[in-house]
C-alpha cells in the first residue's frame, strides 16, 4: 500500500497532521521544506531562489490556496543548511517575510498533479543555470528572469573608483552569494577589474543578477559584471592582488603592499554597500540604492543592504559599526548542550572560530543552556549561521540570539560553580588584530582540521597519536610542503573533529609553540 496522500500525491513519513502552526514544534530535518506565508502573486522561480544557493532544487509545489509552498532539495544537508541560514533571519519575497521549517513530508512526488507545468518549467530553468548551459531553457523561463549563465567565472569592471576597492572588499560582496574560489584583481585601460571564480555556476549567476550596476559606496565604485569566457583561474600567489582560498599554502610573492586603513580614511567617511541577509530588519533590498536596469531579482541570500564606515578621527583608521537592525545582538542562547560533557572554555574554544568570545554562562539551574557573548552582533549571526544544527557530544547543538544584551558576572559570594566566566581580555581570542588572516579563514565545521604553529621536532606519529587520544578515528594527515609548520587532518567525522578542535587548540607542543585548529575546506 502506498504510504502517500491521495489528494497531493505527496509521498509522507507517516505523520498525517495537515495544519501547520508557527508554534508547533519543529520537524525531523527533511530535504524537503515548508515555506509559509508565501504572497499570492509569487512566481515559482522565486521560490526556488531562495533554495538555489544552497544546492539543486529537484522540485516545487505551490498551495496558493494555503499562502505556502514545498520546495525539495537534492540533498537532506542543503535543506539542513538552508534551514540553519534563514532561522535566526527570516527571508523576504516581494517584500513580504517568508517563514521556512522541515516538512512532514519525505519527497516531492508531483507529476500526477495538475498546473504543475509552470513549476517543471521553472525547476528546467534552475537546472541550465547550475550546469552552465548557454541555451535558453524555454520562453517561459525567459520570462522569469531565469536566464541561464555562461559559468563560474566573472569578469567585473568597477567604475568611478572614487574610493579604493580591494580583493578582501571584493570577497566580503560576492562571497555572500556563494562559495568563492578564486580572485584575480588588476588594472587594464586605466581600469580596476578583477575575474572572480564561484564554486558553481548558479552563485555566479545570483551574483551577477543582484549586483551588476550597483555601487559599493554610494555614487562611486560602480559594479559592471559579465560572464568571462574562462572555465577557471589559476592563481600562483595569495597576496592582495590574487588569492586561491582552496590554496592557502601558495606563497605570496612580491607585491605592493596593501592600503593603510589611515590612507583610506583619508577619503572620509562614506556608506558602504555590502550584502547582507535578505529579509533582516534594517535590510530592505532596496535600501541604499537604486535597482539597476534588467530583469527583476528576487529577493535571495544575499540582497544588498548598507552599512556605514566611520572614520575615527583619533586614530585615522577606518572602523565598520557592529551590524544594526539584526534581530537580535552579540549575546547567543545556545540550548541542548550535553551537560556531562560541555565546559565554559569548551563554548569559548568552538565559537571562537567564528569570533571573539567575551563572556560564557552556563544556566545553574539548567545546564542545557548557555550564553555566549560575542564581540560584536556580525560575529554572533557567523556563529550561529555555522554552529546552529551541528553535532556536539551526541546532541544537536541549537544557537539563536538571546533576548539579553549582556552575560551578566555573578555577585561576590554568589554561587556559580564556576559556569560564568569571563574571557574578555584572553590571548586567545583569534580576530583582535585589525586585517587578521584568520578573517579569511573562517570555514564551516568539517572533518578536515588546519593545523599550524608545529614545532620542527613534532613528527606525523606525534600529531596521529595527540588526536587518537581525544577519541578521533584519524583517517589522512599531511604536511603542507612548503611550511612544515602547518598540516592538514581529517578525522572520521564532523563531530569528531568538532571535539577534536575544542580540547587540542592551544595544546601545548613544546619548545613555546601551542597549536592552532581550526576547520579546513580542503580535504586531503
């Protein structure tokens, strides 16, 4: 007997609610996803946009009747992912908040349904774009603003550079879009422009629609973006004028050395467009701005909001503001942690990869809960955005924003038991220095482990067996060749690599060296 509904055709997990209520508790993730609230006059297209970057959209169902709408992903951990991104900030279409949670149902089975040819049309579209194909699916798609793109690789040309534009300005944009592999910037016919290599065609494509004819900063540093006929980038250095961030092992050669944060400030104080999450309060897409010509974007990850740059008129150097109009602020409410096993320095270890962590309070009376105090809000939703849904000590961590502003110390003579503590002036924190490489460096957790600080005398046995002993299954090590003082490790699983991280960081090696963790996007 089939285990489906008849009137949908919906294959289901045997679960046979129909209403959906916003505060019904969440489901079991599921590749496909319950999109509410959706507005009568959304296209199909639109709502697969807000599924593309993240992986393939295999299909789509709109109950317009109901405001709602299924999307299925190709894979359970793009809708995981997609779910993570858009809990802490909710997506807009059309200007109107869309919210997002796990269906019920398992898989998408809809070709029995009718007016769903639209919705096939659309899905055909989606599926030249991510493959790259240079063939327009169909007049429909066309229509849509659907057109395919060329590939991964675009060229930009930035106009009126009133202000000067970098590689890390150009990466902190686009990469909010999708996964950047490579930038090359240089100067032709008097001329700032740079080629930019994404992960996938799709991100390429996003980007261009979103942000070619914008302005970086408001009447200057105009954006002009086109498909290049190149498949890939070869990149020999990572320096200022081109970085490979699957490579950081490449030298960095000679090159100019990068503006000063005082001679840039000698510009004055001006607005800055960056990308910011669609749908956040303060963001409105078209905040900033005015929309260039073309076909209509919808609104996707990424939509462009403004943030200030002040000039410090003490120091000269140019400070970006923490992110307003987040709901929500520097203070994370991190729940379902495993109280046999957490520690504060363990909170302050693992979300410190994502920021500097000021204070940590786990809940006396429950000790589930914490809160984590970040530097500032834009590294509590990094935080969140990478550590919310990950595996840690067997539960499924969940991190939002916390309605408090601050992690209050306890009083003297109060009891505490030591689950408050505060880290504000630790040597440890990882981004302190203005323009740190580790800002570049920040990466989902993953198996793969980068090492670095390794004293000479430390040999491969040495660091197999320093992680075997944390419980780690290590599966493949090795040096980086050209600096023996870095390495790579992958672990036998997310998770394990997570406590891995956590109780090795800092672990004392000898000779005044302690190692550095952090996740890697590479695999070896």
């Amino acid at each position: 007997m089939s285990n489906s509904t008849p009137a949908t055709g919906i294959h289901k997990n045997g679960n046979d609610k129909k209403k959906f209520k916003g505060d019904r508790s969440p489901c079991s993730p599921s590749r496909v996803l319950h999109l509410r609230q959706i507005p009568s006059d959304v296209t199909e297209a639109e709502v697969i946009s807000l599924g593309l970057p993240f992986g393939k959209v295999t299909n789509v169902l709109m109950l317009k009747g109901k405001s709602q709408a299924l999307l299925e992903m190709a894979s359970e951990e793009a809708a995981v992912t997609m779910v993570n991104y858009y809990t802490p900030i909710t997506p807009q279409l059309r200007s109107k908040p869309v919210y997002i949670q796990y269906s019920h149902h398992r898989e998408l089975k809809t070709d029995n349904l009718p007016n769903q040819a639209r919705s096939q049309t659309a899905l055909q579209a989606v599926n030249a774009v991510q493959s790259g194909s240079v063939a327009v699916t169909s007049a429909r798609a066309d229509e849509r603003g659907l057109l395919p793109g060329q590939g991964s690789v675009l060229r930009i040309i930035v106009e009126n550079l009133f202000y000067p534009v970098t590689l890390d300005v150009l990466y902190q944009i686009f990469s909010k879009f999708g996964s950047v592999l490579r930038i090359i910037t240089f100067t032709k016919n008097n001329q700032f422009q740079a080629l930019l290599q994404y992960a996938d065609p799709a991100y390429a494509y996003h980007a261009k629609m979103a942000l070619d004819g914008q302005s970086i900063y408001t009447g200057s540093c105009t954006l002009r973006i086109d498909f290049s006929k190149l498949t890939s980038l070869k990149v020999k250095y990572n320096n200022d004028k081109s970085r490979d961030f699957t490579r950081i092992d490449l030298p960095s050669g000679d090159v100019q050395p990068p503006v000063e944060p005082c001679v840039a400030a000698a510009f004055g104080t001006q607005n800055m467009i960056f990308p910011s999450y669609a749908g956040a309060a303060g963001f409105a897409p078209a905040m900033g701005f005015t929309q260039g010509a073309g076909l209509p974007v919808p609104s996707v990850p990424g939509a462009l909001g403004c943030l200030a740059v002040t000039t410090s008129p003490l120091s000269g150097h140019v400070a970006a503001p923490s992110v307003t109009g987040v709901p929500g602020n520097s203070v994370l409410l991190v729940r379902n942690l495993n109280p046999e096993a957490i520690t504060p320095h363990g909170l302050f270890i693992l979300f410190g990869v994502y920021g500097d962590v000021h204070r940590v309070k786990i809940m006396f009376k429950k000790k589930e809960n914490a809160l984590v105090q970040m530097a500032d809000a834009a590294q509590a939703q990094l935080a969140i955005s990478h550590l919310n849904g990950q595996r840690l000590y067997g539960r499924v961590l969940r991190a939002t924003f916390s309605k408090h502003q601050t992690v209050q110390l306890p009083r003297e003579g109060q009891e505490d038991q030591g689950l408050t503590k505060d880290y504000s002036n630790s040597p440890l924190h990882r981004f302190k220095k203005p323009g740190s490489k580790n800002f570049q460096n920040i990466f989902p957790p993953s198996a793969t482990l980068h090492l670095s600080n390794i004293p000479h005398s430390v040999t491969v046995d040495d660091l197999k067996n320093l992680f075997a002993s944390t419980g780690s299954t290590v599966k493949a090590f090795r040096f980086f060749q050209k600096n023996c003082k870095m390495a790579l490790i992958q672990l036998g699983s997310v998770e394990e690599a997570v406590h891995a991280l956590i109780e090795l960081h800092n672990h004392d090696l000898g000779e005044n060296h302690h190692l550095r963790v952090s996740f890697s996007k590479s695999t070896i």
